[in-house]
C-alpha cells in the first residue's frame, strides 16, 4: 500500500513533549546508510503486543543532531500493525522487502548521523526514540549508541534480541542482518528473505 505526501516540520523541537516508557510499539531497526548511493533505506516497527494498534496519530520524527529538530516527519495515521506484527517504511518499495509504506520517491532521506535520531510520537507524546552515532537529548533512552550502519558493509541497526525494550539504546541495539517485515537476526547481508520467526522471545526470559 502506497499513501503519498510528507509532512515537514510537524514538531520542529522536542520542548514541553514527554516519554512513554514500554510502549507496546517500538523502533525495531533501520537503515540508514547503504554500499553506494542510499536507496534503500527504511524504518522497522515492531508491535510488541498482543493486539492490533491503530497508527491513528502516530508519526515519526527524523531529528537533525545539530539542533534536535525535526527535519522530516511521516504521518502514519490510516494505517496499523497486527499483533506481534511488523510495520516498514521505506522510500523505494521495489529495493525494500516488505514495505508496507513507500511515502516518498526521494533517496537519502534518513541522515547519516555522528549523531541523529528517530522518534515515534503518539500526538505529542515519545512513544520510542533511538539515536545513533552518539547521545542526542531527549531522543537517547539510556545510554547512547555510538556505532554506526556505513556504506562499506550491507547492515542494519537491529533491536537485538528482536522487539526487547529496556529503555537503553546502547544495550537494545546493535548491527546485523538487514531483515525488513521479520525478526532480526545476528549477521549481516541482506537476509529479508531468511525464514525467521516473527514471535520474539518473552523480555521475561531475558
């Protein structure tokens, strides 16, 4: 399914919003960076619940490191994830397996980082945030992440185990496998179409 139109500068500062902790969706993984010019890229949510969510009033948020404002937003309302289900969004559908929303022709639309971040909202509230290559506030939950998805390997920066939040981007995220629409796995390459299970371990066994 493909929904045109971008929503620039909803939120342009983060001043006055609040986090939600444990949310049932989270930022599951991202690709930032490909080996040459970045088509490719997309964002992973995963719906940790055991009911369908509605994305009415979702929207995520791309945040500039420089000045922790928004440079992008994607409006996700009209759509929704299952239980234990995936939601990716993507630029070019026919390079990223599983995207369920293609939202703009544009390459390179997710910035490269040292740092920059991602931020689900619900309304004005933090649903999820994760910033990479550095701490970024208030979008860091815990420590931050320094490693970095690059052009010289084919990876993604994956919730590790799959769909697991302890509120600490440092020990949540990692790099492996690219896997758009199914769980993440340890490795690298392009494994979207790997038989994987799409259930995650119960956080309680971890």
């Amino acid at each position: 399914m493909k929904k045109t139109g971008i929503k620039f500068g909803l939120l342009s500062t983060a001043t006055g919003m609040s986090l939600s902790a444990h949310a049932a969706l989270v930022i599951n993984e991202i690709d930032y960076d490909q080996p040459g010019s970045d088509t490719a890229e997309f964002i992973e949510l995963f719906n940790t619940g055991s009911t369908s969510v509605s994305l009415e009033n979702y929207f995520i948020d791309l945040i500039n490191g420089s000045n922790s404002s928004s440079y992008r937003t994607i409006d996700l309302t009209g759509f929704s994830i299952n239980a234990n289900g995936y939601f990716v969004v993507c630029g070019d559908a026919s390079l990223v397996a599983n995207c369920d929303y293609s939202f703009t022709t544009n390459s390179s639309w997710i910035q490269n980082g040292s740092p920059d971040a991602v931020a689900l909202y619900l309304d004005s509230t933090i649903v999820d945030s994760l910033s990479y290559e550095g701490y970024q506030t208030p979008f860091t939950e815990g420590s931050a992440l320094v490693l970095e998805d690059n052009n010289n390997e084919i990876l993604s920066i994956i919730r590790m185990p799959n769909g697991f939040d302890s509120n600490d981007n440092a020990s949540n995220f990692q790099l492996g496998c690219i896997t758009p629409g199914t769980a993440n796995i340890a490795g690298s390459g392009d494994c979207s179409t790997a038989s994987v299970s799409t259930v995650p371990v119960p956080a309680a066994v971890w």
